[in-house]
C-alpha cells in the first residue's frame, strides 16, 4: 500500500509514485508501478509517518525539497517520528500545475491550494497576483465557486474542470524545474548500495561545550565524506541537533562512519539513503555577495 499526506499534491504524489516504479512497499523493490496509482490519504504529516511506522507494508510518498538541499519540516519531522522510518529513493517529478479560469476571466482571486502555493509562489509573486490558500481537500467545483465570474484557479492539469481555459502566464508554471519527492518506509536498517547514494544523517554533540561540534565533523571529514548540507536546530536534550545531507559511495563508508560515532558516544540517525548521484535538477542556488567584493 501506498500513501501520501492530506497536504500534498495528489496528482503529483501519483505521478511520483508512477515515476519511481513505487507501487508499494513491494514496489520499490523492482515490481512495476501500476499505471493508475491510487493513494490513500493518511492525515497530516505527524499522522502520516505514525502510520507507516505502525502499519507494516504501507509506504509514503512525500515532497522531499530536494536530496541534497531537504526540506527543514521533514528533517525535523522525521528525526522526531519513530527510529524505523527512513526515506529510501527519491525521483524528480515534472510540475503540472496550470493557471485556469473562464475565458472572460479578468483579475479576481486565484484560488489555490498549499502544495501549489509551495511550488508556484514565485512565479505567481513575479506574475502580480494576489493568491487565495484553500486546503489541499478542498473540492474543485467549490474552489471554482469561490474564484467567481472573474477569478482563476491554479490546479493540477488532471484536475481541469471543462469550461476553464488556460490564462497568459500560464506557461511560466510549467516551466518550473521539476519537484522531488520520496520514498518514505519504515525498515529495520538503511538499504545496502555498493553505488553512490545521498544520506541523509542526523547527530547530537557528544558533550555540551564551546566547540563541541568540531569533533564529530572532524569523524566525518575523517571518513571522507564532504558535507553537502549542515543545519543546526535547537533540542530539548542539549543545546542543539543537527541535520546534514551527504554524498556517500558504498554502505560500507555510512557503516563504518556510524560505527565511528558510535565508538565516541555520539547520537545520531540515519534519515535517508536515495540511491543515486548528480541529482538533476539541483537545488536552487544562491548568488552571494561577499564583504569587500
């Protein structure tokens, strides 16, 4: 069985699940995806990752931010949800968000939903638009009542209602770099690559001191592993957690890091191992600007 969140894009989650060869929990170990993915819809997120750590053979699909660059609330709803669960592949899905409404349709609101929100907030912010957030469960015809004669919606390209044409500007939301989503499962112990794959790990600081993160990210540097991401947040056990993302080219090195860890006390868990490597699209990238450039 195979699930996704309430908040998230059901047509996206499918077309992930399509995409990823992911059918299931049997899915995601080589048996082909089914041609129409029916997703069950398992609550909020805290709900979703409760039940697939409770309901064996159920799985999850879930908006990744991206491999190298993870969302923060998954990071962190992850590492608070139980120890079992772990994201084990991820795959880049093509948007397919359009900007509708009826022909004559002249500003007004554009009704939308949050996972279309979460994607398409820049391009809409570029287009001078002023947004209206509905939940995720809320029924077209009822998000077309409330964009009215004159409003617009953004939806799924599925989800089309007839009568409604695509606006101007439209074609700006396709344009988008594709989303990655994942494979949440809950499992006994990471999947075993001998090819590169993205971790994601969690640590706490072995001790609560000035510095005391220098040690662990010298055991990481040790291992030769270069860190892609380092995010610190704040712990009711210490001072801090922190969260990073990783390039890793056999288990044998994750093994032998974890190992390393746990020699010196260190907490940590392992959140996520997506095989593969120069994941494509990358994450968005920052143009800095420097003191005295």
């Amino acid at each position: 069985m195979l699930g996704r969140t309430e908040n998230e894009s059901p047509a996206h989650a499918a077309l992930a699940a399509r995409l990823g060869g992911w059918s299931g929990v049997a899915g995601a170990a080589g048996r082909p995806a089914d041609d129409d993915v029916e997703l069950l819809d398992l609550g909020t997120a805290a709900d979703t990752l409760a039940t697939v750590a409770s309901i064996a053979d159920l799985a999850a699909v879930v908006h990744l931010g991206h491999p190298e660059q993870p969302a923060t609330r998954l990071e962190e709803a992850l590492l608070a949800g139980d120890p079992s669960l772990i994201l084990t592949a991820a795959v880049p899905v093509p948007a397919q968000w359009v900007w509708v409404g009826r022909p004559d349709a002249t500003g007004g609101p554009v009704v939308i939903d949050e996972p279309g929100l979460r994607d398409c907030r820049d391009v809409l912010r570029t287009l001078g638009v002023s947004p209206q957030l509905v939940p995720t469960r809320t029924p077209v015809e009822e998000r077309v009542a409330l964009a009215g004669a004159t409003g617009s919606l953004v939806l799924e390209r599925d989800r089309v209602p007839a009568g409604l044409v695509e606006l101007a500007g439209s074609e700006h939301l396709a344009a988008r770099p594709p989303v990655w989503y994942g494979l949440l499962e809950s499992r006994a112990q990471w999947p075993r690559f001998e090819s590169p794959a993205q971790v994601w790990l969690a640590f706490g600081p072995y001790d609560d001191h000035r510095g005391s993160l220098q040690p662990t990210l010298t055991v990481i540097a040790d291992a030769g592993i270069d860190l892609q991401h380092l995010r610190s947040h704040p712990s009711s056990l210490g001072p801090h957690v922190f969260f990073t993302s990783f390039s890793c080219p056999r288990v044998a090195v994750l093994d032998a890091l974890v190992a390393d860890l746990d020699e010196r006390g260190i907490a940590h868990r392992t959140l996520a191992v997506l095989p593969g490597e120069d994941l494509v699209p990358g994450p968005q990238v920052l143009s800095p600007r420097w003191a005295g450039a």
